[in-house]
C-alpha cells in the first residue's frame, strides 16, 4: 500500500465521525482540534517518504498517536453538556415602527451544576438590524441571565422571530455544541408611530411649533358652540361673552365647534417613481409616515380617513371612516406595501375612487414625477375632481436634482449637470403651476419634510372651510 493512499485513508478515517457528529448531533470541531489534528497528518505525511522496511513501524507509531488522540476527543467530547441542560426565552412587544429603537428581552437559564461560557445569537432578520448582533455571557450554575438588545427595522412588514441559538465549548475547547431552542414571536413593524405619540404629548402643551405645526387662525366661524376660554389678541369681538366678562372681570369668548364629518382619502402612489432612498428611507416609507400623522390629527378632529394605494393595479383600500379605531385599519392597510419596478397606473386608481368615494373629501395624492408623461396624466386625474371633491397633490422633490442645479459656478461637466437639472425643475415648476391654474392645491416639499406641511396644509384647509 502506497503512502498516498494511506494519507486518504486517514483522512477519510477522521472526517467520517465528525460528519455523523456535525449532522446528528450539532456538535462541530473547535479551532485547538483542527491544529490537533495537523500531528496525525503530518506523521501520515512522513510515510510517504520513509522506506519500506519502516513503514509497518512508522504504522505502529502512528496507530498509537492516533489512539491516543481519540481517546482525548472522547473524553472531551462526553464533557459537552446536553441540551435540557440550558434554557432560553424571548420576550418582545409585537408592533414595532420604522427605524425606531425596539427593544428585545432574551432570559437564559443554566441548569446544570457547573458554570458554562455561553455564545447567543437570536434568530432576527438582518432587515431588523439587532444591535448587539451576539452575546457571550458567563453562566454560573443553576442561574439565570437577562441580555438585552434593540432592533431597528430598516423595512416595514412582518418577520417570525423563531429560536434561539446557543453555543458551548467542551472542558478542553476541541468541540463545540449547538442548541436551538424555538421561542416563535411576531413582529409586526408599522410605519413611524412614534411620531403620533410625540405629536400628542406637544399638543396637550401646546407646543406643536417644536416640529413644525402652525396654529392657523380661523377664517369664519362653525355656529355649534363648544366652550368658553379666555380672549386672545387673535379673537374676533363679536365673539366676546359679556355676560361671562362681567361674572369672571375677565374677557371671555365662545369657543364654537370645527365643521366634522368631513373626509380625507390618501392616494399613495407605490410604483417605480416611490422606490428612491431618503436617509434610509423609501420616498414610500416617507409617505406613509406622513399619511399616518396626518389621519391622527384628522381623526382627533372628527373627520373620517381612507386610503388607497396602487401602483399598476389598486393593492389595497380602506374606507373613510371616523374614530380613532381607524388608525388600526389604517396601519394594517399600509405595513407590508412596498414599491413595485411598474409603471403606476393613475386612471385605475381615480377610476376605483369615484365609484368607492362618492361624497366629498379631501383627495390626497403622495407621488413623484420626474417626466411629462406622468404629469399629464395626474393633472388630468386631479383636474378633473374640482368640483367633487378637493384635490391636493403632494410632488416630492429630489435632492439629487436639486443638488446638481445649487452649484456655485459650475464648470466642465457640473455645468452641463446643472443646466440639465435647472431644466427639469423649471418644468417641474410649470406642472405645479398647471395644477394650480385647474383648481387642485399643491404642495412640493422634500420626502423627509413632508409630515409638517402636510398637516399644516390640512389645518390650513379647515380654518377656511374650503371642505
């Protein structure tokens, strides 16, 4: 027998229980056997140059290092401990919003009588972006240890969070064992939530300018009283309560009731035009956000919200309704859309609103249009609901174009960038006066400005009783 093909034998020796090891039992090699095993494999490289009078010797030598060396694995790899030995559970909430911290609670338990350097790893998809992505932790025994980490959701939808790994080293670090212990939980992640938690907080003190929300004075007045409060420079005379005045030796006004029952649709755009990043964030995402926000604000002021959204086809519609429970059928229509490489179709979508949404509303339309093609036809679209309905579109602006045009004396190549892109905002500039001239409002802002004048433009809206 050749010294090659006793060094293949050897080999396929070794890897043969390693690979029953590794499949049945999820126990790997550690670095420190990988270096063991280089003696073997060098005294089998040392027969193929020996003579033939000492091969059978030079056999003997390495049959008895070999065993030695077995018997070592063994002893070590009965030292692992087994999988009843640890225990690990997960506790998270379940609706989590976009690029906001979410945090996540692993409890782990070292049953057994001995301590145990721990390796953790939780099942989360990289979309999630755990920080920290592992542990190691110390177990002394019979306790307990409680980590922490965060996630924060580069994309919206749902992700099954469904074990949790663990990973230990024998007594002597040749082995290494897996464990895997399911722990099944749901995330739901949502569009940015926070904001309407911060949007509250600010209006109970009053404080709404912090994130740009204008208190816009009233043209007009409702007739539905409401309260009595004290008179600011704003107020109209004709409003005072004299009889309240003279009681209180205080000015006092009637407070009269905002018009409600009024209706907002959004149209949300989720075609190729939405598919642009802005700070990590989809054109998309960006509308959503704000939609959200908006519907908040709205629903606390007694009207009703819907949505569409579409992009070669209509994907989802939920019904204008009143109610803060709107926000949940509002949040479920919008989580898990995302955009789609197709040409948006803007008839399909106005044709399926005039025969779901007969009363009038406000019409939102989120998009982005960078060529004539689409423009033409959401100025016809929105164009042709003034009188029914009133219609806002809502244009996105592009940092890159915008980029390219504000570039303080621009030479070679830059110019030639930054005329073509000045050319594409004067047409731009065009579109939106179009739909000024047709009777539809507008509002160009860039994606991650959106949620402020949005708001702004709606409250704006109430105060002149343009509904």
């Amino acid at each position: 027998m050749s010294g090659g093909v006793l060094l293949l034998l050897v080999i396929g020796i070794t890897l043969a229980p390693l690979a029953a090891l590794a499949r049945w039992l999820r126990i790997y090699p550690h670095r420190p056997l990988l270096y063991l095993l280089l003696i073997p494999a060098g005294l089998s490289a040392a027969l193929i140059v020996l003579p033939e009078s000492l091969i059978v010797d030079g056999l003997f030598v390495l049959g008895a290092v070999e065993a030695a060396l077995v018997l070592l694995l063994l002893i070590d790899v009965l030292t692992l401990p087994r999988a009843g030995q640890f225990d690990a559970q997960r506790t998270t909430q379940r609706i989590a919003s976009l690029v906001k911290p979410h945090q996540v609670t692993l409890t782990i338990s070292n049953r057994a009588n001995r301590p145990w350097t721990v390796w953790i790893k939780d099942d989360v998809d990289s979309l999630l972006r755990p920080m920290p992505e592992d542990f190691i932790v110390a177990l002394m025994p019979q306790s307990r240890s409680t980590l922490r980490y965060q996630l924060r959701p580069s994309r919206r939808g749902s992700f099954t969070l469904s074990a949790i790994h663990l990973q230990v080293r024998s007594r002597l670090g040749f082995w290494r064992r897996m464990f895997s212990y399911p722990a099944a939980s749901t995330i739901h992640v949502y569009p940015d939530m926070k904001q309407l938690s911060e949007y509250a907080v600010l209006a109970r003190t009053n404080r709404l300018s912090q994130i740009g929300v204008r208190r816009t004075r009233k043209i007009g007045q409702d007739h539905e009283f409401e309260r009595l409060r004290d008179f600011t420079l704003d107020d109209n005379y004709k409003h005072i309560d004299w009889r309240s005045t003279a009681r209180r030796s205080k000015l006092t006004v009637r407070d009269f009731q905002a018009s409600q029952s009024q209706r907002i649709v959004f149209l949300i755009d989720s075609g190729r035009m939405m598919t642009n990043e802005v700070n990590g964030l989809s054109l998309l995402d960006h509308a959503f956000n704000a939609a959200l926000m908006l519907s908040y604000v709205a629903l606390r002021q007694g009207d009703s919200v819907g949505l569409l959204s579409f992009s070669d086809t209509v994907h989802d519609y939920v019904p204008p309704r009143g109610g803060m429970s709107q926000m949940n059928r509002l949040l479920h229509g919008a989580f898990d859309r995302f955009p789609r490489i197709v040409e948006s179709r803007y008839d399909l979508a106005f044709r399926y609103l005039n025969s779901h949404c007969r009363k009038r509303a406000l019409i939102v339309l989120v998009t982005n249009v960078i060529d004539e093609v689409n423009a033409n036809q959401i100025e016809r679209q929105l164009a042709a609901l003034t009188g029914q309905h009133l219609p806002l579109g809502v244009l996105l602006r592009d940092h890159h174009l915008c980029d390219a045009a504000d570039v303080h004396q621009p030479r070679g190549p830059a110019l030639y960038r930054a005329a073509a892109a000045a050319d594409i905002l004067l047409w731009r500039c065009q579109v939106l006066r179009d739909l000024k001239t047709r009777g539809v409002l507008t509002l160009d802002v860039f994606p991650e400005d959106l949620t402020a004048p949005l708001v702004n433009q709606y409250l704006k809206i109430k105060a002149r009783h343009l509904l």
